[in-house]
C-alpha cells in the first residue's frame, strides 16, 4: 500500500526547517540535505531512507522504529515504509531526529 501525497507533504514540513533544501536524489526520488550533507531521501510514496551514526541506528532499528537499510543493512542508514497516513508523521520524526544530529554536527565545525 502507497500513501499518495507522502512526498508532498513530507517536504512541505522539512522545507520549514532552518538551512533545509531539497534536491533530485541520484538514484531517484527527493533528497532532503543541510548544508552539503544528506539527511534522507524519499523514494515516491513508500520509502524513507535515512542515516544515523551507527549507535543510534542501532537503537532505532532495536526499538522497531525502522528496518535496517533495505540495500546496506550494515550500515548506520534505516529504512521507513509508508503504509498507512501515521507513518508521515513517524517518518518526519525520524527525518528530524537525523536533522538535529546534523545541526549540532554542523555548528561544532
């Protein structure tokens, strides 16, 4: 099952995050970026893909908040299927959770 308007409404609330922009996502699909680093890509209306540091991969894969990667399942990146209309908004969270690691990444440089 699809949820038709995932992506819209997906980058209508990451777009009001500070420094966030939206770009074509090489292997299709939109990805959400802070500054020159990636936070996750959406892939039509079925599948988030987003990376953490491994450590918090872990937790979030332990906690049954998302899968491993569906193509790198070793990695530290998860992924989130859409199935129903609360899962935009568990995939938001999860985007945001990447987003704040990011930002405080980012203003420690």
């Amino acid at each position: 099952m699809t949820i038709r308007g995932a992506p819209k409404q997906i980058v209508d609330t990451l777009l009001t995050w500070d420094g966030m922009e939206t770009h074509p996502h090489r292997f299709g699909g939109t990805e959400f970026r802070i500054g020159r680093r990636e936070i996750g890509h959406i892939d039509g209306d079925v599948l988030v893909d987003i990376p953490f540091p491994k450590k918090v991969r872990d937790e979030i894969v332990a906690a049954g908040d998302a899968k491993p990667h569906h193509v790198l399942p070793d990695s530290g990146w998860v992924s989130f299927y859409l199935h129903d209309e609360g899962d935009i908004e568990r995939a938001i969270a999860l985007l945001k959770r990447s987003y704040d690691i990011a930002s405080k990444q980012k203003r420690r440089v």
